[in-house]
C-alpha cells in the first residue's frame, strides 16, 4: 500500500524574543497571569517587512536538507496560513520561487489552527490517490503584525514562526495512517477576526480600535477545544486498529497549555507522552503543530514504528486529526 511518509522536517523563529515581562511594559499585564492561564513565557516576533513566506521559506529549507531531497523534486508545495504575505497570490507560490521548487504545484489552506492537519490531509489524499509523490507542507504565521496591541486578552497569546514538513510516497507500514477533518461554521464568531477581509475592508474611517481585532470568546473557545481534541484523536483512531494506550507521542497544536492537558487527561493520555512547546514560541496558529513535531523531532522523542498523533483544533471552527506511523 502506498503511504505518505514524513522524510524531513524543518524549523524557522525569528531571531527577535518578546517575553512577557517585556509585554507587561507595554500593557497591564504580567508573567504570572499569561504563564498560568496560557503556559506562555514568551514568543518570537519577525522584522517588519517580513511576511510568512520569509519565515516559511526557511522551515521549508530545513526540511528538503533533513530529507536530502532536491527542489526540483517537489511535486506540490500547500502553504498553510492565516497571515499570507497578500491577499493574493498564495504565499505557497512565494515559497516555491525562493525554494526554486520550479516543477511544484502551489496553493496556500486556510483553516485557522487546524490549517496544518488540514493540508497535511490534503497532501496525503494526493500522495495516496497517485497524483503526486513528494508533497511539501508548511505552516507559516507571521501574526505580531496584525495584532492589536491595545488588546491584552487576544496580543498576549500568538507568536510568529513556520514549521514544514516534506512527504513522500513510500510502500510500506511507515507514514501517515490516517487523517480525520471537522467543521462547524455556526460558531465561526466566537474566534474571527473581523476586518481586513471582503466583508469589512480596511478603510481611513476604520476606528483603530476595530482595526486589527480578533474577536475571542475565549472560555467558550475553552470548552469547545477541549471537546473537539477528544474527538479529533478519537475519530482519527476510529478503524485504525491503533488505540489511545498504543500511542506513544502526541503533538497537538500549542493552543495553551490548560486546554491540551484537560483534553489528554480525558483522554486518559499521561503527560509525558504529550509534546509541548508553547512556553518558548506562543499559540503560532498554524505553524504550531510542525513547529513543535520538529522540535520533538530534533529532541529525539521519536523512534522509528512509534504511533504518533497530530491533532488540532481553530477558528472556524475548524478541528482535525493525522495518525502517522514513524
Ligand atoms: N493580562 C492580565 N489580565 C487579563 C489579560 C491579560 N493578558 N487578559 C484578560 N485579563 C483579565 C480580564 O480582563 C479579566 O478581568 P476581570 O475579572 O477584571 O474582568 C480577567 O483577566 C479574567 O479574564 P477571563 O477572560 O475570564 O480569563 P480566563 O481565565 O478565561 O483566561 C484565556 C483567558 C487565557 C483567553 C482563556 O479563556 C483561554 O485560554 N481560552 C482559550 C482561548 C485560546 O486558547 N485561544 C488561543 C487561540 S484559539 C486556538 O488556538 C484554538
């Protein structure tokens, strides 16, 4: 059977660190509130100038030298973002020029926090349908820009970083096993950000207030994550013939650390099997989850066979799973 196996991985953070107590200068704020409501000590935030494909690019690199795979090997690059360079075109197109990945198709995914799970999905739909053979997923935010500042409830949560995988078709028992996707649009406001979009561009009127405003309702989004991380593993495991005790490292996305712990608690998942990264790099959306699996990566935590479970969940709202085999 033809799967898709991860065969490199790759990091970028930009080299600028915000810590919170840099941020309780800028606002009424402090360590001990963010730490222990969130598990955020600090996040990277890129130069001006720098969209997502600057921080994307370099992740993407580090993952075709891990693998030792060329560029013009690349048969699809998906961009997974919720802060493109441009409205458009896709920032994947972007990468693939800086990659010179001149063979790659190219696309970018929206799905909030759940946009990597969602274009890895995507990536392993096309590797098993034989379309394509090595895929390259990356997930790229670029968030410390578009970040009202003024709001202390949603600026003290995000970071900016990339993180990229490449995929490829492989026989065999390694690679992705299975991939779950869900949806609910009818709770799309209780985490939306409002303008700047079609709807509601930005305008000289726009009050600065409105400007850059992510609405969060954020103990409802609370309770809504901790379900949908229940039943993102549990319905990505569902005829897999792997259990939640066969598991043996799970990567969900670094939405805070009270929400991942309640969720693999109830899972009955013991805290050390489960990769956290969030005290150092923030919520960085959808760079959040290949960010933190080469950091897990890169610390040795997984051996070759290990069941490992990807799992997200984000606006829209948006939730996911991916069983992969290592
Ligand atoms: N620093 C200090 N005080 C703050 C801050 C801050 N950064 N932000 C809010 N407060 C204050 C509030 O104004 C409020 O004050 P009041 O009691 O005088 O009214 C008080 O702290 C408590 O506010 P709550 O919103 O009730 O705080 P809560 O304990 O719910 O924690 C949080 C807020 C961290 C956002 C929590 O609801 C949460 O984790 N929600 C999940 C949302 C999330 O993780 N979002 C990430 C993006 S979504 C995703 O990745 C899937």
């Amino acid at each position: 059977m033809i799967r898709s196996r991860i065969i490199g991985t790759g990091q970028y953070l930009p080299e600028k660190i915000l810590t919170n107590h840099d941020l309780a200068k800028l606002m009424d704020t402090s360590d001990e509130w963010i730490r222990q409501r969130t598990g955020i000590a600090q996040r990277h935030v890129a130069e001006e100038g720098e969209g997502a494909s600057a921080l994307g690019y370099p992740a993407a690199k580090r993952a075709l030298e891990a693998a030792g795979v060329d560029p013009g090997e690349v048969d699809f690059i998906i961009c997974c973002t919720t802060t493109p360079d441009y409205l458009f075109p896709a920032t994947a197109c972007l990468i693939q020029e800086m990659l010179g990945c001149r063979r790659a198709a190219a696309c970018d995914v929206s799905a909030a926090c759940s946009g990597f799970v969602y274009g890895l999905a995507t990536a392993d739909a096309f590797i098993r349908a034989g379309l394509y053979k090595t895929v390259l997923v990356v997930g790229a935010e670029r968030q410390a820009n578009r970040l009202n500042w003024k709001r202390r409830e949603t600026a003290v949560l995000f970071g900016d970083g990339a993180g990229a995988v490449l995929l490829r078709a492989e026989e065999g028992e390694r690679g992705v096993l299975k991939t779950y996707l869900g949806a609910d649009g009818r709770h799309a406001d209780i985490l939306i950000m409002l303008t700047g979009g079609s709807r509601k561009p930005f305008e000289d009127t726009t009050q600065e207030e409105e400007q850059l405003a992510i609405h969060m309702d954020g103990q409802d989004l609370f309770k809504r994550a901790v379900g949908a991380f229940g039943l993102a593993v549990h319905k990505t495991l569902e005829g897999s013939g792997v259990s939640v005790d066969d598991l043996d490292l799970f990567v969900p996305h670094q939405a805070n650390t009270r929400i991942v712990y309640t969720a693999a608690e109830r899972l009955g998942l013991p805290a050390e099997k489960v990769f956290m990264n969030i005290e150092k790099v923030g919520n960085t959306t959808a760079a959040s989850v290949p960010l933190a699996l080469d950091e897990a990566v890169r610390q040795g935590c997984l051996k070759e066979g290990d069941n490992l479970m990807l799992a997200a969940f984000g606006a829209g709202l948006t939730w996911g799973g991916a069983l992969v085999r290592w």
